[in-house]
C-alpha cells in the first residue's frame, strides 16, 4: 500500500487527503488463524509539516477470526483510526520504517507495516464470535451453543467414585 507524495512533497503546509485499497495478506494473520474476507480499505490526511509528512488516518476491512472460546469462524470488522509520519530517504539505503518513521524515496512511501500494524491492535485478545458464546465442553468438546450435552451431571464427586470402586 503506497502513498504518491509527489505533489504534496512541493507544498509546505499544505495536506492532501487520500484514499488506498488493496488486498491483505493473510501471512500476517496466520498466526491468531485469521483471514481477510474483504480489501483493506484506508482514508488518510497527510500534512507536509516542512520536514516530515505527518498522516492521520482511518483503516477499515473484515476479518474472519476464531472464536477464542468455541473456535468457530466468525467476521469481525475493523474500523480504526492510526497515526503514521513519513519522511524523505537521503539514500536508498535508509528506506526502512525506522522508530515510526517510513522513510522513503522516489516521492512513494510504502505504508503497509503501520496499517498492519493498526489492523493488529484493532484485534482484542480474546475475540468472541458473540458476548455470551458459551464455548465447548471440557468433557466431550461439544459446543455449548448449538447441543446441551449432560456432562455436567455425569460428573461424579471423586470421593463417591471410590466407594463405587469397592463394589
Ligand atoms: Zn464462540
Ligand atoms: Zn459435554
């Protein structure tokens, strides 16, 4: 995901709004078992402050993520504000992202790690498909919300278990 900063890069003090899609990679989600179902879709308002470009923005796209608690695939969506600012290379050797910094060159900065980034955060730890799921049965690993198994009634209290044993 590229920003053009060519005509903002002769105009200081000005800002140029603009707005970028393109599709995620879910390499980056592979971890927490994620996906992207839509594009990343991002709107941002870059102002040239004279020596950086400072870019305040909002990320939105769909996820598809499991349940943390019945592992089930749900959509969540995200919808989030970021910060990023971005500054010309001297060389081609400084294009990195270096303490927040995107340094760039040839008037283009690739802004894809910040939006990641932001996608990222966006992401509670533990991630429901809904507020009450009542997630799977320790016993038999059913999931609570679609069958009531009656595990919970066949527990049988441990010290009963072995008078049961001297039968
Ligand atoms: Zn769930
Ligand atoms: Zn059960």
């Amino acid at each position: 995901m590229r920003i053009n900063l060519s005509r903002l890069i002769l105009r200081p003090r000005e800002r140029e709004a603009f707005f970028l899609e393109t599709m995620g990679n879910d390499c980056f989600l592979e971890e927490i078992g994620g996906k992207f179902l839509t594009s990343i879709k991002v709107e941002i308002v870059v102002e040239n402050t004279g020596n950086r470009f400072v870019g305040r923005g909002n990320v939105r796209t769909l996820l598809q993520l499991p349940c943390s608690r019945c592992l089930k695939d749900f959509t969540y969506p995200v919808d989030t504000e970021f910060e990023l600012t971005m500054a010309e290379a001297v060389n081609s050797d400084q294009v990195s992202v270096d303490d927040g910094i995107i340094f760039f060159e040839a008037d283009e900065a690739d802004i894809m790690s910040i939006v990641e980034e932001a996608i990222f955060m966006a992401i509670p730890i533990c991630s429901l498909c809904r507020e009450d799921c009542r997630g799977l049965c320790l016993v038999c690993g059913q999931d609570k919300n679609s069958t009531s198994c009656s595990c919970q009634q066949e527990t049988i209290d441990p010290r009963w278990e072995k008078l049961k044993n001297l039968q």
